[in-house]
C-alpha cells in the first residue's frame, strides 16, 4: 500500500462508490393500509430500519384522501410508498384487491414516487391481537388499529429489502473470494 492509500481506498470503485451514495441518500418509506373508512399510516427511519405507526386518517373523497398522501410525502421526505394489499391466499387477485390496485393507480398520477404494492393478509388481525395483549379497550383499537396494521405491512417490507440486501452481499462476497482464488 502507498503512503495515502489504506484498504478502503483500494477497494473502493465506481460500483461501491455508487452502492455508498444510494445509501447515504435514502428516504423514508410510508406504509399505507388502505380501508374503505380508515387509512392507516406508518413511516420508516432514513435507514429502512424501523416502521412505526404513524397516523389514521378518516376517509374523505378521493381527492381529499389523495392530497393528504401527497403532504405525508412531502412533509416527511418519503421516497417510496408501500401500499398493503389484500390478495387472495393463493396470490391472486380477488375484488378487495381491485380496488386496492384502481387506488394505486390514482396514487401514482398524485405522486412522483414510487408506489408498490406489498401484501397486508391477516395485518389487521395481528394488529388487533397486539392491541388486545396490550390491555388496549375497544374503544381506542378502532382508532390505533390501522396504523399499527401499516406498520405491520412496512415492517415485512422493510424485512424482505434487508433479506434480500443481504443475499446480494453474501452472493457479492462469493465472487470476490473466487476473484481471490485466480
């Protein structure tokens, strides 16, 4: 190694100078489980590493319902929404998940991120137990439950993305040791 060069400097290349500045410029990810009265919301961290329960917000028009998500995004930095949607236990597509996808199409003409669909079965019965173990009455679940079922679906979003980034590193690695080996 040369006086101003240590390992890092060495190792550093265009592609992991690209990987590091995508990961310095993360932004939040809203979660959204969308209900015909309700909409629950939850926000990561920059990093992707948590999901927490953000608001619920009582559906108005269309419209209405559209521009509140447009000021999340705005008013938290978010990059990317990830829109739970109830397909069926097979993985199709049944009438509930229509109208999920005909929201998502109007999302995507209201916001200039990305917007991605990520499979919510069986978050709101989760929620509910969580909320229920925690001695939460009735009363106030109504209100928490979809927010907290957002964070649910976030949270297995953000899991999934952090498997997957860790796959790609393990499968990187295989690479360099065999780059070693010649």
């Amino acid at each position: 190694l040369g006086p101003r060069e240590n390992l890092w400097s060495r190792r550093t290349s265009a592609q992991s100078m690209t990987a590091i500045r995508a990961f310095v410029k993360k932004a939040r990810i809203l979660g959204i489980d969308p209900g015909t009265k309700r909409i629950g919301f939850a926000l990561s961290d920059e990093l992707g590493w948590t999901a927490q329960p953000l608001e619920t917000y009582e559906r108005r028009t269309l419209p209405q319902d559209l521009a509140h998500i447009n000021t999340l995004v705005c008013e938290y930095g978010v990059g990317q929404v990830v829109l739970g949607c109830p397909y069926l236990d097979d993985g199709s597509v049944g009438p509930a998940a229509k109208v999920v996808l005909e929201f998502k199409a109007k999302l995507e003409e209201c916001v200039s991120i990305p917007v991605i669909t990520w499979d919510e079965t069986m978050t709101t019965s989760q929620a509910q137990d969580l909320l229920i173990e925690a001695n939460m009455s009735r009363k106030r679940r109504k209100g928490t439950i979809d927010r907290v079922a957002a964070a649910l679906i976030l949270r297995s979003y953000l899991d999934h993305c952090a498997n997957e980034t860790s796959a790609a590193q393990a499968l990187s690695s295989l690479g360099e040791d065999s780059d070693r080996d010649l």
